[in-house]
C-alpha cells in the first residue's frame, strides 16, 4: 500500500515538472545564454539598440529622480506651512490671574 502513494508521488511531480520546464526552457533569458555558448554574440544592431534603450531607461531613472526630490521639497514646504499656520490661529488662553 504505501508504494501505490509513492508512484502516485513521483507521478505527479512529474506530471506538474513538465509544463514548468517547458515555461523556464522556453525563456528568453536562457535562450540568450544558449546562444552565447554556442558563440552567438549580439549582432551589431542588436547591441546598438540596447544600448540606446538602456540610455533611454537611464534617463527616465534620473528624471523620475527629480521628480521625486522636487515632490519632496514640496511636501517639506507644505508641511512647514500647515504647522506655522496652526501655531499663528490657535487661540491663546490669558494669562492666569
């Protein structure tokens, strides 16, 4: 009895390891490496055109960048005026007699 529960293990490890290894040999990424052990670098035109994708992605990275400091000083200039502005209204108790 418990090697019908082992075969019906090993066959479903089996049965759900198929369409994963297809999905992770199908890859892009592992086709890459395949083609560069087989000595098939980037061509040319490939490398040029990830190279001006990468300076693009570069350039929106320093621009999202400043955007964020720029919202940052904002919020610390908002913030700055929401507390002085709360310390001018606020009423003041007199003074104890």
């Amino acid at each position: 009895m418990p090697w019908i529960i082992i075969l019906v293990a090993i066959v479903v490890i089996v049965a759900l390891s198929i369409p994963i290894l297809s999905i992770v040999l199908d890859s892009p990424i592992l086709q890459r490496m395949a083609e560069s052990r087989r000595g098939g670098a980037l061509e040319g035109l490939e490398m040029v055109d990830l190279k001006k994708r990468l300076g693009v992605l570069e350039d929106e990275v320093e621009d999202l960048g400043h955007a964020m400091r720029q919202m940052k000083d904002e919020t610390q200039f908002l913030q700055h005026l929401l507390e002085s502005h709360d310390e001018k209204s606020s009423p003041k108790l007199p003074p104890a007699t």
